[in-house]
C-alpha cells in the first residue's frame, strides 16, 4: 500500500468517520480548495461542514471502498452510513438511517492534498430522511 493511499485512507476515515478534523488538516496543502455542484470551499468552510455533520449524525461511519492513484491524482469511491440523530439543513433529527455514497477526484502537490472535486447526489440523502422523494417526475 503507497503512502499516498494511506494518508489518504486516514484522513477520510478520521475526518468523516470519526469527526477528527486535524486529521484530515494535515493531509493538505496550503490553499487547498474542495470543488463540488454547488460552488468551492476552503479548509474553514469544510471543516465547518464536517463538524456540523457530526453533530447530527454522531454515529457516522467512512468507508473508502476504492482508491485508484495515477501519479500526482487520486480518485476514491466512498460511503458514508449513519443515523440522523440531530438537526441537519434545518431538518429536525428523523431517527432515519442514511447511506450516502460518493467520489472525490483529488490532485496532489508536493505530497499534499491540494484540489479534491467530489461527487455526490444530495437528493440521495434528503430521500433517506424522507424531506424528498427519487421517484418519477423528481
């Protein structure tokens, strides 16, 4: 295993599985921007995002289901489970479960996570808490 997919599956599992944010911080390059369907973030702002996800879903667990690494680029095939236990977008706890799968192309500088463009169907998550339906006409 390089130790580009281990800093890798470290990071994702710590950040997202467990809530530990410095862990995936040390995974990035300065200025590192997160780029997805509804605009860029940097660090703050994605650090935000996974702190607020923790809070609402405190039994959230990461799995990294494929790394693929081409020099300087890596791309990730993940899943995220976990139970709304809290409010999330507005959304009271539902006592739902939610399964969220997802990829993030990622580019590399100096070792450094530098770029990471995920990918991801919001509406996959907001059906799983039953505030949106994935059936005909949506």
């Amino acid at each position: 295993m390089s130790t580009k997919r281990e800093a890798i599956l470290h990071a994702w599992n710590q950040a997202w599985g467990q809530g530990d944010t410095a862990a995936f911080e040390q995974l990035l390059a300065p200025g590192y921007v997160r780029r997805s369907k509804s605009g860029s973030e940097d660090y703050a702002s994605l650090r935000k995002t996974i702190e607020a996800t923790h809070a609402a879903f405190p039994d959230t667990t990461t799995e990294i289901l494929r790394i693929l690494e081409d020099g300087d680029t890596a791309a990730i095939h993940w899943q995220t489970r976990a139970t709304h236990q809290g409010t999330f977008m507005d959304v009271p706890a539902t006592g739902r479960s939610v399964t969220v799968n997802a990829a993030s192309f990622l580019r590399f500088e100096d070792g450094k996570l530098a770029e990471e463009w995920v990918v991801w169907d919001p509406r996959e998550l907001l059906s799983a808490l039953g505030i949106w339906h994935l059936g005909a006409g949506n």
